[in-house]
C-alpha cells in the first residue's frame, strides 16, 4: 500500500505501475462493499493521507480526496454553508463517494454528490495530473464522476456550497405497509415541504410477530431560530399511524451537525463490538418508481431479520432523475426512482456467500424492470453485464478508458475491462 505525502507521489507511481504494467487504485475509507478498492499483485493508494484542511471561498470549497465530508461540512458550516447533498454516513472520504456518486437524504433536490461538483484535479491512468470541470477537458471530468477510479483517480475537488440552516425538525412517521410509506415519500418529494426525505424498514421488536418489520419514513425540515416549522402545514394530508416526536412530547430540533453525523455513534458502537468487521453484502438498486411498490414490497414480505442482520436498516431513499445528471450515474428512465438497499451483515463467510448469490437473483429481477445497479454493492458482475448497465454510454466509458488509461492500470477490482 502506498500511503502518499503528496500529490505527485501519487503521479509518480501511476506512472511507475505503467512503465511496470501492474495494476493501481485508490482506497478512501473502504466503505464499498465488494472489493471495488481492492488490487491483485498491485498497489493500493490510501488515499486518506490526502486530509488537508478545506478552503471555503464564498459559494465553494476546495478539498482534498482524502479528507472526510464530516470535516468539509464542518469547516463550511463555520461560514454558514453546508454541501447541498450529504450521505447518511458522513465519515466517508470526499474521493470515495465522487467516485460511486454519493445519494443522501436531499438528493431528490439537489441531485448526487457528483452533480455538486464545480472542477476536479484528478491523476489520469497516463500519469498525468490534470484539471478538469464542465468547459476543462468535460470529457476527463464526466469519466472521473462516479466512473468508479476506471480512467483517473480524483485527488481534489471543488464543490458547490449552499446556505446551512441551524438546526433541524426531525420526525419519524411510522406506517403500516411499504406501498403507504412510498406513496407519502412521493408526496412529499413533490411538494417538497422536507429537505431530507429517507424510507426505513427496520425489525419490528417484541410482541411484534417474529420477522414483523417495522415502517418509517425519516424527514426533516431545516431551519433557524426564532423562525421555527408549521407541524401541520408539514404533516397535512400524510397518511402515518404514528410519529415520533408525538404532539405531547417537546419537539425534535437537534443541531444540523449532530443531526447530519446522526449515524457515528451506530459506527463507533459496531467498531467496539467488532462487528464492523464483519462481511457486509449490502444490496442497493435504483428502482423506477412504476415498480417500486411490488418489487420492494415483494421482497420486504418473504425477507427474515436473519435474512437483514442486526446492524443497519432496509432503505427507500427518494429521487428525481431529472437532478441526476452525470453520464455514469446510472439510474432509470422514469421522472421518479427509488434507490433501495437490503444493509445486511453476515455472521460468517459463509452466510456472506449465500446473501451475495440472493443479491445477484434479487438483481436480476430488478434489471429486468429498468433498474440500476448502485455501484457500492456487493453483486457480482461481469463485463456483459457492466456493458447493460454503463448503457448508452458505454462507448463513451471505452473512449475515455482507452484516452485516460491506455494500458488499463487503474481499479482492476470492479472488473469493468
């Protein structure tokens, strides 16, 4: 593994892996879930050596790969702007996630975190350092944004900033079935009354029948004090059975920090119990909302809590495709899709071997309806396969390869080429 002082360590042994004809990628914090950073016979970059501080310019920041989007959100909140767009899990490096694409709870109106993205610097499979934006070398820029390190390996970015608010409203808004949870997200994206919209589907506890799951949606409203959210005006016309905070308990208005690092202490705890080093074959797919209810829900009824793990939940994230711009971002042809993810863990190898051929057969069928592969998961894939689903860009991901990466040194792991 080559942990590099500098940029140009980073050229010069892009170049060395060329002249040797040995394969090269980048590791942010490894949050993919099936060896898509990994490097047979070859070298890995950790790429969280690259963490200097953010520079916020007025509407922007410049950051290095390496650094994690909990320390870009909190340089920028210090002048009052926050990324439009960030993942549930903020402790991911800035590289990583442009990367795959990034998708969080605002991503129905702002996109991915790849379509925040104002210029990169990036190290191409030349061993060359460039730059390029959308009028730089657009064709380098598209290649580099959620084109999975195949044609150059982002060493820098400069991302769009928006207004941060101070603290959020959060609700919890429990259903009875998967088919009401996403009619009232479908409503909500287009109204847009919430800033952050996410679906759950977590095991229901006890006296709940044994397998029961229990349905919430997760939204919240932005805001600063003394301006404060209407309750009603949020939830009219909602079709919940319960929420969370209820009308007689106080209101739910944690920090916007706090709220946006919500997940670190679920992370901290499975780092100390040592589960976080267990498999995890996540699932994730982008479902055209036309087939979202009787795909999602049809899986959601026949999976056991076995089947899902104790550790993270079942997810229904909201999207308007039309936000959805970068060419390698896959996702499907309707205005409205789902991005829907089975987060289990595996207690064992073993168990990680079946849960990863269930993934390849709960793929297929979702393939079959439009769907798209989010790229983070753990679904084996061959190059046929990678061709469907880089389609119809696929040429245009085989011209920059053979431009940016002519001897096809960079991130063997996917098995793209």
């Amino acid at each position: 593994m080559l942990e590099p002082g500098s940029v140009d360590d980073i050229v010069r042994m892009v170049g060395f892996a060329r002249q040797q004809g040995i394969h090269i990628g980048a590791r942010g914090q490894g949050h993919t879930m099936f060896g898509q950073s990994l490097v047979e016979a070859g070298v890995v970059i950790d790429m969280s050596a690259l963490n200097t501080d953010p520079v916020v310019a007025d509407d922007r920041v410049t950051v290095r790969a390496g650094v994690l989007w909990r320390t870009v959100l909190e340089a920028s909140f210090r002048q009052g702007l926050t990324p439009p767009v960030i993942t549930g899990y903020i402790g991911l490096s800035v590289g990583g996630t442009l990367s795959v694409g990034g998708v969080g709870g605002t991503s129905y109106r702002y996109g991915a975190q790849v379509d925040n993205v104002l210029e990169l610097q990036v190290v191409t499979g030349a061993g060359r350092l460039e730059k390029c934006s959308p009028s730089q070398q657009p064709d380098l820029f598209e290649a580099a944004l959620a084109g999975l390190g195949q044609c150059a390996i982002i060493v820098e970015a400069t991302l769009r900033l928006v207004p941060a608010q101070s603290n959020a409203r959060v609700f919890l808004l429990f259903y009875p079935d998967v088919p009401t949870l996403l009619a009232d997200e479908r409503l909500l994206i287009a109204d847009g009354r919430f800033d952050h919209v996410v679906g759950y589907a977590v095991p229901a506890p006890p006296p709940a029948p044994a397998n029961a799951w229990a349905f919430f949606i997760e939204a919240a409203r932005y805001f600063t004090p003394p301006a404060a959210p209407d309750d009603d005006a949020l939830l009219a016309g909602l079709h919940f059975v319960a929420r969370s905070p209820s009308p007689q308990e106080p209101d739910n208005d944690p920090p916007y920090l706090a709220f946006a690092d919500r997940v670190a202490p679920l992370i901290d705890f499975l780092k100390a119990n040592g589960r976080i080093k267990l498999p995890h074959p996540w699932f994730d797919v982008f479902v055209p909302d036309s087939n979202i209810d009787d795909y999602a829900g049809g899986i959601v009824a026949t999976l056991t809590h076995d089947d899902l793990g104790p550790d993270f939940p079942i997810l229904f994230i909201p999207l308007k495709t039309a936000h959805l711009t970068r060419p390698l971002f896959r996702v499907p042809d309707e205005p409205v899709a789902f991005l829907f993810d089975i987060l289990s863990t595996a207690p064992n190898a073993d168990v990680a071997a079946q849960m990863v051929a269930r993934n390849r057969t709960l793929f297929e069928r979702a393939r079959d309806l439009g769907s798209k592969r989010y790229v983070i998961s753990a679904i084996p894939f061959s190059e046929h396969d990678w061709q469907q689903h880089f389609h119809p860009v696929w040429g245009q991901l085989v011209s920059a390869k053979r431009h940016f990466d002519p001897d096809n040194v960079l991130t063997p792991g996917p098995g793209i080429f």
